[in-house]
C-alpha cells in the first residue's frame, strides 16, 4: 500500500505563496489517514464477525441435527468397546410352505458379572438365585469371590427376568445385548427344525448356530448374509403338522405306545408335508443328550430318520411288484402257501393257515409270510438287492437332516437264500419309516424314484423309472384290497379311497440275543387316493397294545391302521383333498325288454 506523505512539499510550496497555513494541510492529511485506517479496521472486524457467525450457526446447526436423531431414537446404556472380529449375529428365519414362521430370532439380554464392581456380593447371589432358581447361591457367591475379573451367569433373560435382576441395584451385575433364536410354536415340527446355540460369544453380541436338524443343515446358509436375508422355505405345512402331531399323540397314548413316528410325503415330487417323532421336545430348551442307556430313550431321537427297524409285512408290497415288474408273475397266479415252509433248520409260518395256494394279490391283501417267500425264491437274492438299493434301502436317506445319516440301514452280511425268503416279508433286513415312505412313494407314483426332501419343490421329481406304470396300477390295486377286505380294514376313510400295507415286527432285544415275545414295531404304509396317488403316510408305532375283544392286541392292524386311518380322516382336507366316490370298473350290461 502506497502511503501518502503528510506534509507533500508541492501543496506546501503551493499554500506559502498563497499565504494559507502548511500546518493545516498536514492535519487534513492526518484525518484522512485515520479515516482510511479506521474504515479498513471496520471492515477486518465485520469480515470477522461473519466469519465466527457462521461457524456459530454451522455449529447450533449440528446440535440441533444430532439432538434430533437423539430424540428419534430409543435410549441404550454406553458400551464398552471391543477387540477383535465382528461376530456376526443374524440369521435367516425358517418358515413352512406357505409362509408362516417355523423360527426366527429376537432381541434379547446376556447378564454377566463384574466382581470388582459389586458392592453386596452376599446379597447379590442371594436374589439371583431368587430370580433364576437353577442357580445355587453358594457356588455363585465363591465365584463372585474369586479372582476372576468377568462370570457370565445367563446366556439370555427375559424382559421380566431382566427388570428383576436390574431391581438388585447392584453395579457389577451388566447386561449385554445378543439375538437369541425363537421357535414360536414350541414344540411343532421340533424333530425337523433341531434347535439352535451360541458359537463365538462376546459382551455385545453372540454367534447362533444350529445343532440339529434343518438348523444344522443349512447352518451355513442361514448365517449367510449374501442370502439378503431370505428365509429357508420348508416343504411342510404348519397346519397339517399340527394336526399329525395331535392324532399321532393321542393313537401313541390310546395304544399304550413307547414311542410313535409318522411321515407323510408328496409321491411325486418327494415333499415331506409333515414328519413326526414322538415323544418330542421344545427347541426352545431344547434338552441334554443322554449320556448313558438308550438313545431312543430319549425325546431327542428322531425315529423317523433315526429309527431303524424291521418294518414286517410292509416289505410284502416289493416283492409282488418285482416279480410283476419281471414277468415271473401276474396278480392271479397261484403261489403254494401250505406250511411251515421248510428251509434248512427254519420255519416260516403264516400268522393264520391260508390253505394250500393263493393267488398274488390274494397273498397281499392276507399278508401271508409263506406266499411272500416263495415269489421271493422266483426273483432270486441278487435281483432283489438291486432292486431294494434302486428304492434306496442300502443307504441313508438324503433327507436334509443330520440325524438321517444315522439312520444306515442294517443289511444281512450274507445275502443267502434264506435272507432273501425273511426280506421279502420284512424280517432280516430293518431300515427307517422315511426309507419306507419314499420306497413306496417311488412304487405307487407310476414308478419314478423320488428322493425325500424337506425343501419346497415347483415340480415333480423325473428320477429313474424303478418299475412300469402298468405294474404301478397293479401295486396300488393290491393296496387298496388289504384295506378293502384285508389285514388293514380299519383303514378305510370315506371318500379318499386309502390303499395300505401292514407290517408287525418283533422288536430285537437292545443287547443281542434274539426277540422280545411281547413287545412288537407295529407299521402302516399307506396311499391315497389308491386311483390316483397324491400322498404316501407311513405310521409307526413302538411296543403298541391295546385290550380288544378279551384279547392283547399288538398287530399293525389293530393298532397303527386306526391311527393312520384317523390322521388321513383329518389332513385330507386340509391337503385339498375332496372326498370322491370311488371308481368301480363295470361289471357287465344286461339288457332287458318290455
């Protein structure tokens, strides 16, 4: 900046001659300068002020911002920060075929302690054990005294058990924020969906994974987060399942029964609609395995997919249509049924004397051990392995469950003739009620495999044909009969034409050494409609008996078909079944005259 002299020698020379004061040019140009100075100062302190009234304003601005995010928000008590991998918490829901939640997660509260924190440790342990009676106050209170610095004491509280605990007034006693999985219906379908736990846990989080069934299974898929968030859609129906669960308790009760499995299958596309096992349990507590005696002993085995047992005259059914399928029979050829049948030191017997022969289906419809065992001599062992492991009875069933690889069956070490003979009636070879319901599945839908699933299909199963549509038709004929005028008359259900095969198994003693007398596997296979096959139930039932007519009743007939023939009566129509009068093929035409 250019100064400008206060005293500028030609406006001084300039005043001297015209007689005017020098002095009172040097005072104008001092006015002048602080004039200019003073208005440049004013002009720096406005500039300023502007300046500060922005940074003011931006700053009211974000407090005002934050102070209404604070408002719109709920309120949470400080965390402590962390170290270490994020532990991922969320995971998918499960829901049944049409929607509706089988599992899902809520927000919840972990309760741990910090004994340097607590003021009252006596007292503390005193009214934990008030809240939480599984709790025991004296080995609470010497951990509270020990050298630990961190105790968890509850994985998860409920909100009452929360605002009980924070009623303590205690400050070493903290609560940390984790999901929980939550089976909102208890204990339906608790076989199929598992149950789930803790992994990685920390203060303010913890990792859910499965343990058991589909939770188990599809464990990766549902942690997964790349799924969006998209739930695991099951191929059962909540109602129906419901409704199986109902009719299966009261049929095991009413036949004074250990234990009950049922599973009930889409024959073309393979869909298990409703599996039960009981008894069962609740996933939400879901309890401890056994650690002595027998695992079936517990509610936690799965008999459907883990129950491997001799399945008895159900077996009958594979025979007849192999020899069918391999033209070395039709439904009317005569097969000798006069016994004992002599093999070596064994006797195979009939349950009653038949007579000297009976046709094929007549074999079927009576159930007649002798009849079965000769048609299984024609089909020979080697063709009859090939055709139980084309229905899938040499392995475990691929059911998306883990429990199912436990459900191996069991194969005779040598497949004699005389094991081909017990086979063929179901005696000799066991395997599980879900091997049974996808055999005869795979049998009755025209004779295409089917693979049991528990994940929702858009379309039928196009597996390998295991026998012809025509022999199909004259399996599911035979079935109708056994309950038309057989062994499973009590099968009948108005309107939905039920076709059915039972089976009665002596039950193996636990340590070897032969059969039980009294104690039997009493089962149903069954289809319906026969015409026009939709579903397959199979119901098992474990050590049935009921007293009927002065007598002990055990058979599947007495004891496993009524309580199929119930379950049928009730799901039917929640499946969408009308009930129809049955086709009758004509006889002949009469003709008359006035």
């Amino acid at each position: 900046m250019t100064r400008t002299p206060l005293r500028p020698l030609a406006r001084i020379l300039e005043a001297r001659q015209k007689g005017e004061n020098p002095d009172a040019i040097e005072r104008e140009n001092i006015r002048l300068r602080h004039e200019d100075m003073r208005d440049r100062a004013r002009v720096r302190a406005e500039g300023r002020l502007l300046v500060l009234g922005i940074f003011f304003f931006c700053a009211f601005l974000v407090v005002g911002l934050r102070m209404g995010h604070l408002s719109g928000s709920s309120a949470e008590e400080p965390r402590n920060a962390s170290s270490g991998a994020t532990i991922v918490a969320q995971r998918a829901d499960i829901t049944d075929r049409n929607g509706r939640i089988l599992a899902t997660n809520i927000s919840t509260h972990s309760l741990y302690a910090q004994p340097r924190n607590m003021v009252d440790k006596a007292r503390a342990a005193r009214e934990l054990v008030k809240i939480f009676p599984d709790l025991d106050e004296e080995r609470l209170l010497r951990r509270f005294s020990g050298a630990r610095t961190f105790i968890w004491i509850k994985r998860k509280l409920s909100p009452e058990q929360m605002q009980a605990v924070h009623d303590i007034g205690e400050p070493g006693l903290q609560f940390g924020p984790r999901e929980m999985r939550l089976y909102p219906n208890g204990r339906l379908a608790s076989h199929i969906l598992g149950g789930a736990s803790f992994g990685r846990e920390g203060v303010q989080s913890a990792e859910v994974i499965g343990t058991a069934g589909v939770e188990k299974t599809f464990d990766e898929y549902l942690r997964d987060p790349g799924n969006g968030g998209a739930p695991l859609s099951l191929s059962i129906d909540m109602t129906i399942q419901a409704a199986a669960e109902r009719v299966l308790y009261g049929g095991m009760r009413l036949m004074n029964a250990e234990g009950a499995a049922a599973v009930l299958m889409d024959v073309n596309t393979g869909e298990i609609i409703s599996l039960v096992s009981l008894p069962d349990f609740d996933p939400n507590d879901r309890p401890r395995p056994l650690a002595e005696g027998n695992a079936s002993d517990s509610p936690l085995f799965n008999r459907a997919v883990q129950g491997v047992y001799e399945l008895g005259s159900t077996f009958k059914l594979f025979a007849a249509a192999q020899a069918i399928e391999e033209r070395l029979v039709n439904p009317s050829t005569m097969v000798d049924t006069r016994g004992p049948l002599r093999w070596g030191r064994h006797r195979i017997r009939d349950f009653h004397d038949y007579g000297n022969e009976l046709s094929v289906t007549d074999v079927i419809v009576r159930s007649s051990n002798i009849g079965t065992a000769r048609i299984a001599q024609m089909i020979g062992g080697d063709r009859q392995r090939d055709f139980l492991t084309s229905l899938g009875f040499t392995e475990p069933t691929p059911v998306e469950m883990i429990e199912a690889t436990g459900g191996k069956p069991l194969l005779p070490p040598n497949w004699s003739e005389i094991s081909t003979m017990t086979i063929s009636y179901g005696h000799g070879l066991s395997a599980t009620p879900m091997h049974l319901a996808a055999a005869y599945a795979s049998i009755l839908n025209g004779g295409t495999r089917v693979q049991p699933t528990l994940i929702r299909q858009t379309a039928p199963q196009m597996g390998e044909r295991v026998i012809s549509a025509q022999t199909s038709a004259i399996a599911r004929d035979m079935l109708r009969q056994v309950v038309v005028r057989g062994t499973a008359s009590f099968g009948e259900v108005p309107g939905y034409e039920v076709g059915g095969k039972t089976g009665t198994a002596d039950k193996p003693r636990e340590n070897g050494g032969g059969y039980y007398d009294d104690k039997v596997i009493a089962t149903f296979a069954s289809v319906f409609p026969a015409s026009d096959p939709k579903y397959v139930l199979v119901v098992t039932l474990d050590e049935p008996e009921i007293h009927s007519l002065d007598e002990m009743r055990r058979t599947a007939g007495w004891t496993a078909v009524p309580v199929a023939a119930e379950m049928i009566r009730r799901v039917a129509p929640l499946l969408g079944l009308r009930p129809q009068i049955e086709p009758v093929a004509p006889t002949g035409v009469t003709l008359t005259s006035n």
